[in-house]
C-alpha cells in the first residue's frame, strides 16, 4: 500500500511534467488571433466569390441578350412538331385508322389466298 507522501510527490511529478508540456501564454494567445484573422478571411470569401459570380453571370447575359434575334430563334408554331411524335407511330396502326368490312376478316387481307383460276 502506498503512503500519502508518496502519491503527492506522484501528482507533483505529473503536473510538473505537464508545465514543461504545456504552451506559454504568449503562444496561445498567438494561435488565437491567428485563428480569429483567418476566420475574418473565411467570413468574407463567400461574398467575394458571390460578387465575382454575378458579375460574370450578368456579362455573360449582357453579351447573349445584344447577339439575341427573336425571328431567327423562334419557329413558326405551324411547322413545330413535339419529339415525341415518332412515338404515336407503331406497327400495325394502319389497322386502326381503316373501318373492317362486315363478313370479312383481316386475316383475309394478310393471307393471299389462291384463285379459283387454277393456278
């Protein structure tokens, strides 16, 4: 078991050792006013880089909107035709678009049958 002398020279052997690691004040309070200029950097960035963001954008909007021509970009609305339109168009529709005759079945029009002519 050990004396109570013994863990105090313990304790002041360990906090001893800690004073010998620790910083100075002076280099604390340096890293801290370091840290405070970079983070003034850091608040203002982002407005930099928004500011230089808009100015590019509104160049290049100025320079699209002056070679701009209205009749030359926008088609006649008769003659557009939506993309999808090939779509619409599937095999066999010509089969809809006709009215079947009474008495008779489509297969009769696909299936070429063989004349009574003898051939």
């Amino acid at each position: 078991m050990m004396d109570d002398s013994e863990i105090r020279g313990g304790f002041a052997r360990l906090r001893e050792a800690d004073r010998e690691r620790a910083p100075s004040f002076a280099q604390t309070y340096g890293r801290a006013r370091a840290r405070k200029s970079w983070r003034a950097t850091l608040r203002v960035w982002p407005l930099v880089v928004g500011a230089a963001a808009a100015v590019a954008i509104a160049t290049i909007w100025l320079t699209q909107a002056r070679s701009f021509s209205r009749s030359a970009a926008t088609p006649a609305i008769a003659t557009w035709r939506a993309p999808t339109d090939v779509l619409l168009q599937t095999p066999g529709s010509e089969l809809l678009s006709a009215m079947p005759a009474l008495g008779t079945s489509i297969l009769d029009e696909m299936i070429p049958l063989p004349s009574n002519r003898g051939t």
